[in-house]
C-alpha cells in the first residue's frame, strides 16, 4: 500500500498534470505527498547563464551580465517557490498531508536521493517526450530515475509525445498496407 509519494514537479504545463495524477492517487491511497522542484539550468524557463567571453574588452559587461542573470535567476527560484506553495495549499484543502522543497542540483540524481532520505513508496514525474538525438544530448530525467530510483516510479506521459506515438503508429498501419 502507498503511504508517501515523491512528487517531482516543474514549472511546465507538464508539472500541472503530474500534480493532478499525484493528488488523484494520494487521495484516493490516502497517502502523503512530498512535492519536489529541483532548479537547473536545464529546465524549460530557466535564465540563461551569461557568456563571458568579451571580459578583456569590456571589462563593466561582465558585472553587467552577472547582475542581470541573478537577478534572472532570483525570480525563476521565486517562481517555482510559488508553483510548490500553490500544489501544497491545494492538496492540504482537499485533505491530503503535503510538504515540499526546491533544491539545486541534477534532477534524476537529486530526485531518487530525496525518495530515499524520505522513504517514498512511489515516485510521480512527467516524461516530456523527447526522443532520438535530444533525449541523446539532453539525457532523459525520468529515465535516469526509472533506472536509478529504490521505489517505483510512475511515468506521466507529455500529451503531445502521445500524439506523436498515435501517429506514428497510424503512419506505420498505412505503410504495410
């Protein structure tokens, strides 16, 4: 039976439904939810990091670009703050216990490390659908987690990744035909 469920949520459409699924299920297993957001440069929305290649030539740019970069950064904290804060007060009104964090850190890494210092029985996170050379280059968090977590892990699947595999089937029904 599920008692406490791990939540890794981001600031996309995605993390919107993975935190529908996650509340769905603790409600209705009556378990806990812990609600995770690990900051990373690679996620969807998060600043740039400023490149400092022009610092002999104009040495006030660099302190320029930092500023502005933190001050970037600053608010994407801020924001996936509120997004945990808003997830948290829902579940807590609709009678399920939740608590959360926002960390820095490599999501899979950082995520199966949280499961376990928690004690999760499941994990819940979206799968953005990547696939070929992106999901290559860009690494794929739910399959490291998949890979790498000591519980279970339950994969909510992007919409459009859907559609795409609906229609890469149809197209292949009408190719052997």
């Amino acid at each position: 039976m599920l008692k406490k469920i791990l939540v890794a949520l981001d600031r996309s459409e995605m993390g919107q439904q993975v935190f529908e699924q996650a509340l769905a299920l603790a409600k209705a297993m009556s378990a806990q939810l812990f609600l995770l957001h690990v900051l990373s440069p690679e996620e969807e929305g998060s600043p740039y990091i400023p490149m400092l290649s022009n610092v002999d030539y104009y040495p006030g740019l660099s302190g320029q670009s930092l500023d502005l970069y933190q001050k970037q950064w600053d608010r994407f904290q801020a924001e996936g703050l509120r997004m945990l804060q808003s997830f948290c007060a829902q579940a807590n009104t609709e009678g399920v216990t939740a608590e959360f964090t926002q960390i820095l850190g490599n999501p899979g890494q950082t995520i199966c490390k949280w499961a376990a210092q928690w004690e999760a029985d499941l994990i819940i996170m979206g799968h953005r659908g990547r696939s070929g050379l992106a999901e290559f280059f860009l690494g794929s968090v739910s399959n490291y987690v998949l890979h790498h977590a000591a519980c279970s892990v339950y994969i909510v699947h992007h919409p459009q990744s859907q559609k795409n595999a609906e229609e890469a089937t149809a197209n292949s029904k009408a190719n052997v035909s």
